[in-house]
C-alpha cells in the first residue's frame, strides 16, 4: 500500500511524556490506536511546551477540520476520559484524535478508520486551549 509521506508535527514536551504513558497503558485494551499514537509521536519534533508555536494542534485545542468525505467539523482534542462525541470532545485514543495532534493548520494527513479504510483529513483553523497549565 502505497502512504503519502505524513506531515511534520510538533509536541510540546509534557504533553510527550503525557501521551507515551498513555499509549503504553492503552497497548492492551486498544493495540491499534496505541500503536497508531505510538508511531505520531515517535516522528514528532519535540519542543519546550513555551515554544510551541501557535496553531498546532495540542491537547484541548478546538480545531476544525474538513475530510474528504465532505465532513467541516468543529471539535476538540481530549484525554479519554474527557471524550464526549455530542459535545465534538475527541479522544486522543481514537484514530482520528491520533492523527490530529501535532498537525499545523493547512496541513493534511491520511489516517486509518477503524474500517481500515484511509481518508484525509485537512485542519482549517485551529485555537490554543483555554487554560494553559
């Protein structure tokens, strides 16, 4: 199967360490979206959480994306136990919350539904979290 080559992401340094234990703890229950997480994060340019720049999609961001299904949503990015679909919170441990994260607006990625069927994604705008810890 032929990939495009995936987009540079970057990721700011606690949520590194943060989202490796996650996958790692995840490994058992959910092997596909661990791993998925594992094989983003491993590629990502690690940077000083001060120094990530802005519109990078990070842990809490809203963001909103078009696919090539014909989806504009409007979501944001959460730790599992924040996920809420009606509300549009998307888990990181899913494989599109696993394919966000480090993404720059105007950046497209493929990704892999759980149909194993690829689609594209393409981030149009994206807002920094609320709070910054």
């Amino acid at each position: 199967m032929a990939h495009k080559s995936k987009p540079s992401i970057t990721i700011a340094r606690s949520e590194y360490e943060r989202l490796t234990r996650l996958a790692d703890s995840q490994a058992l229950q959910n092997p596909e979206v661990s791993d998925a997480l594992l094989t983003e994060l491993e590629r990502a340019r690690i940077v000083d959480d001060l120094e990530l720049p802005e519109g990078v999609v990070r842990m809490g961001s809203s963001l909103r994306y078009t696919s090539d299904l014909g989806e504009d949503r409007q979501v944001t990015l959460v730790y599992p136990g924040e996920a809420d679909i009606a509300e549009g919170k998307i888990s990181i441990m899913t494989p599109i919350g696993a394919a966000l994260i480090g993404l720059s607006s105007g950046q497209s990625i493929d990704w892999t539904a759980r149909d194993n069927r690829i689609h594209r994604l393409t981030v149009e705008t994206v807002k920094a979290p609320i709070q910054i810890k």
